[in-house]
C-alpha cells in the first residue's frame, strides 16, 4: 500500500495498489459461506421431518457463486503468481459447489415411532436396535454427537456429526427410550 498517490493529493490518504483483491471483499464472501446451517423441524403425517431450511441453502449457494466470480475475476485479470488466490477460490469454491451445498438442499432426517432415517443411509428401527451409544464431544456451547446403534446381532451403524442430528438427538433417544433401547452416554 502506498501512502500517498498524485491522485490523491496531499489528503495522506492512503490507497489500495491496483489490482490487489481487498481484504472486505474476502471477507463478506466468507460471511456467506459460513452462515450456520438453521434446522427447521417439522411434522408431516406423524413423522418428525429435520431439514436445512430453505435460506440457509440459498445464502450459501450465493457465498460459493460470488467466490468463484470473484477467484475468476482474479484469474483473469492477474499474471500467475498474483492469481493463485483466484485459482484457490475457484478450486475451493467448485469443491463447496459440487460436495456441500446439494446437501443443504437434500439432507434430512425422519424420525417416527418405530425408527428414522438419516439421509441416504439406511433406516434404523427400533425393534431391531439393542442400543445407542450417544458420544457428546467438545464443550457446552458447541458440543457435537456421534451416534452409535448397535443392532441385536452386534452390528454398529454411525451417524456423524451434523447440525440435522444435533437438533434430532433429543426426539430421537425419547423414542428409542420408549421403545425399550438401551441409551449410553459417553463424554470425550
């Protein structure tokens, strides 16, 4: 940054260089893509449905949209080893486009008297389930679950962290209480 430039007069205000990609422009982009994943619980025919809501999906699609603008406008208008934030951003931004943002849009859990569905993975009834083993990880205020169901033939299902299970865990032990599963709780 040159502290001052002929256009500027002799104000001493100083200007970004040409061609340099702020530091705020960044920054909102991240604020897009990081917006929390809002869960929105719902019931439709007796079943408990969590679910991204509709704008979280969408602001993050509009962060990985501006990035990949913003990493191809710099692909363009830098010479090589001033554009590899540019080449970063779209490599990022593609990969975020392609792996997380359809997530957002698809991922679910139905939750109903008898077991829930997690995603694409199969479904868990709890008839056929011996136990859960429920492992919080972290602190109070951003603690994350791995749930563990152990089938009554000793076979373990994961389901992993996520901002859909995190809200789901509360209904989901209730009724698998009720239903006669063992609920361990482990702290790490």
């Amino acid at each position: 940054m040159k502290p001052c430039d002929k256009r500027c007069g002799n104000s001493g205000i100083a200007r970004y260089q040409e061609g340099s990609w702020p530091v705020t422009r960044f920054g909102l982009i991240l604020l897009f893509l990081f917006t929390p994943g809002c869960v929105d619980q719902t019931v439709q025919d007796g079943k408990f449905v969590f679910q991204y809501t509709a704008w979280s999906g969408a602001i993050s699609l509009v962060g990985v949209v501006s990035l990949c603008l913003l990493g191809l406008l710099r692909v363009a208008t830098a010479t090589f080893p001033r554009s590899i934030g540019g080449w970063l951003a779209l490599i990022v931004g593609a990969v975020l486009l392609l792996g997380v943002i359809p997530g957002l849009f698809t991922d679910q859990i139905i939750l109903r008297d008898d077991g829930f569905i997690v995603g694409d993975q199969e479904e868990i009834r709890f008839e056929e389930t011996s136990r859960m083993l429920l492992v919080s990880q972290g602190n109070n205020r951003e603690k994350e679950y791995l749930l563990i169901c152990v089938n009554q033939k000793g076979e373990e299902t994961r389901i992993a962290h996520s901002p859909l299970i995190a809200k789901a865990i509360p209904l989901i032990t209730e009724k698998a209480r009720a239903k006669g599963v063992e609920i361990d709780n482990r702290v790490e």
